[in-house]
C-alpha cells in the first residue's frame, strides 16, 4: 500500500520523539514503554487531564484537527503514531507532510471503514463473514433477503465495541434497523454461530519483520471485551493458521506497527471479525505475560528497532475494570494489590461513567483456567463484602 519493506533503514536513536495522537490508555501505556528505550514523548489530546498527560514529556491540548497544533506535534516528532482509528483524514495527511506516521495513513483509513476493509480483506483471500453493503433502508432490506436472516446491521465507519450496530432477525425490520444506526452506509453480515472469538496481535518494521504473539481466547459481555486468557487453548493447527492469517495482512498492508486482528472460529474454520491497528485490549496481558510487551513492540516497530521476542513466559489472564465497579463508591484496591499473583493497571480517569474502561487486572498462574477463575474472584472482591480466598 504504501511502498513495500525498506531493508536498509536506521533506527531512531535514544533521545527521539515519538508523536502520539491520542491521549487515552494506550497512549499512556504506549509512553510508558518508550521510556526504557530512551524516547521522548508528545502527545496531542483535546483532554487536560488525559491518561498519557501524566507520563508525556509534553501534552499538546488541542482538538485532533488542529491545524497549529498537529504542524507542532510534526515538528516536535521524530515518528508519529495514534492510539485510536478515528484520526481526521486530512490531520494524518498533514502530520505525514512534516514526518513519517506508522502505521500509515492508509492503514488507518482501511482498517477505521468496515466497508473498505472487507473489500481489502476479500481482496487479498482472506476468510470473512457473507455480507452486503447499504445506503438506504430498502437496500437493506434486499441484503437481508440474500443474506439470510438473523444477521448483524453495522455502520461502517465509527462504530466500537457493540456502538452502531444492530441485530437484524427479519427482512422487514430493515427500516426500523437502518434509522437506529443512524448511519449513511451499513454493512449487514450474517450472523455467524462462531464457537469461540480470539485475536492475534502482529508486529511489523520498515524492513518487512513481523511478528505474531500467541493468540489470545477472549470472552464478552455487552459486545465489551470482558476477560481475555493465554494460553487460548485452541488446537494447534487452529492457532498456528491464526498467525499465519494474522502475518499475511500485515504484510498485504505493508504494516508498520502493530495489528490486532480479530477472529471467530466456527468449526475448525476461522473468519476475519475486524482489525484494529494499534495495540490491543485483548493483548494487555503481554505487560506481564510476556517477554516484550505488545506497548515495547509497537515502539519498536515504529522506530525501526529489531522486533522482540513475543514467547509467553507464563499462562495469563486480564479482565477489563469498567466505570460500573465505581457505583458504590471507590473500589477497595487493597483486596487486589495485596494478591501475589494479580497486577492492576489504573489509567487515571477521573469520571467513572457505566461501561467506560478505567483499568485492567492481570493475573498469572501456571494454569490458563485458574488465571481466569482467579482474576474474575478478584474483581468481584473490588466491591464484595466478604473476605476472598
């Protein structure tokens, strides 16, 4: 997309900037592992008290699409990168101007449009649900009636975990679906009895390196991610082909960064869900988990350093901390932070709103299942009233 691998590259020494749009958790965390590599850190971010503006060398608060302050950011930054999807188009094209952004705007623009990443997907050979696209009701309609009903009505563009989307049980309830999403095109996919959902996170260089961490098996609820453990216990072959999948958009993408790339297993067959690229929720676990995090491994990748080894040192799992847990008043940290095995994250929000991801916890053990079992009874101890095990 953008030119292929460049083998001769240097990497940027200690002492460089790294721009980052975006100051939420994975800005935070993205900064907080540059920092051992000896980079500086600029964050652009229209919040004051953004998670990354604690860890930052310098915050630039300003909207996303400010002229002024994106031309600072270009300036000030050796590399540019972002931590979420929805960048203003002609923002990344001006920073892109002024110094190199990974992963590039075209990566973003592909991987932020349902529509076009299909297509890319479809394109390249690569497994993904049946599916139709919509501009209008009737439309819909019609792509219900090929399809196949119930099937699953999504915007194309903005929507994130379960926002925009819609279940579709009948060809008739199109016009009722299609105003609810509220948007000008709508990608309906069949709805697919998948037995498990994973992802796979891949890195790639200028020089064309990747690699894969080992997939991880995640669970859901209310279309959020909940818990998501590693080892994912899928067979062999399974995970092995999840990879390989994973190393191949990469590639068709000329990736410079990382990619999460989520996928359903149905049977022993696997399908393309979505791609996110920047880190991942689901890969969180890889602080502890693992011997380079998949925060180092985007730094890494982005720079032009060599990539690091992705082996997991010990089963984990990592379950999301959202704004609910806040409903009676200020967790009671002490039941986790005085657990041997567990490892808290805050991100340092200060509005603890339903649903809204405020920490992650990890927790190790020798066993997948036990790190699950456990690190759900430690979250439920945050606002139980008896004493854990």
């Amino acid at each position: 997309m953008t030119g292929g691998a460049r083998p001769d590259l240097e990497p940027l020494p200690p002492g460089s900037t790294i721009g980052i749009v975006g100051g939420g958790q994975l800005g935070r965390m993205s900064a907080l592992a540059a920092r051992p590599l000896g980079y500086r850190v600029i964050v652009l971010d229209p919040q004051e008290d953004c998670p990354a503006s604690g860890v930052a060398d310098y915050h630039l608060i300003a909207p996303f699409d400010d002229a002024r302050a994106l031309d600072e950011l270009a300036r000030e930054s050796d590399v540019v990168t972002f931590e979420f999807e929805n960048v203003p188009a002609a923002g990344l094209e001006r920073l892109r101007a002024l110094a190199p952004v990974h992963p590039s705007p075209e990566v973003l623009a592909t991987c932020r449009d349902r529509e076009l990443e299909k297509t890319f997907l479809v394109k390249h050979g690569f497994p993904v649900a049946a599916h139709r696209f919509a501009s209008w009701a009737s439309e819909l309609e019609d792509a219900a009636r090929a399809l196949g009903t119930p099937s699953v009505a999504k915007a194309t563009t903005l929507g994130y975990d379960g926002k925009s989307q819609a279940l579709l049980e009948s060809p008739e309830d199109a016009a009722r679906v299609f105003q609810a999403i509220g948007s000008d095109r709508v990608v309906l996919e069949r709805l697919v009895p998948f037995d498990a959902e994973l992802s796979v996170s891949v890195a790639r260089n200028e020089r064309g390196e990747h690699r894969s961490f080992a997939p991880s098996r995640n669970a859901h609820s209310q279309h959020v991610l909940d818990v998501t453990t590693v080892p994912a216990g899928f067979p062999a072959a399974v995970e092995r082909r999840a990879m390989e999948i994973a190393d191949g958009i990469a590639d068709a993408l000329e990736l410079v960064g990382v990619l999460a790339v989520e996928l359903f297993l149905v049977g022993d067959d696997l399908l393309v869900n979505e791609l996110a690229p920047r880190p991942h929720n689901s890969y969180h676990h890889s602080i502890e988990s693992c011997v380079t995090s998949q925060f180092e491994q985007h730094v890494r990748s982005i720079c032009g350093l060599p990539l690091g080894d992705t082996r997991l040192l010990r089963p984990a799992a990592m379950a999301n901390l959202l704004g609910d847990l806040w409903a009676g008043g200020e967790p009671q940290w002490s039941r986790v932070l005085g657990a041997s095995d567990a490892h808290l994250h805050l991100y340092g929000k200060r509005d603890p709103r339903p649903g809204r991801k405020m920490a992650h916890l990890t927790v190790l053990d020798d066993d997948a299942a036990t790190a699950a079992r456990r690190v759900r009874e430690l979250r439920a101890a945050l606002v139980a009233q008896t004493p854990i095990g």
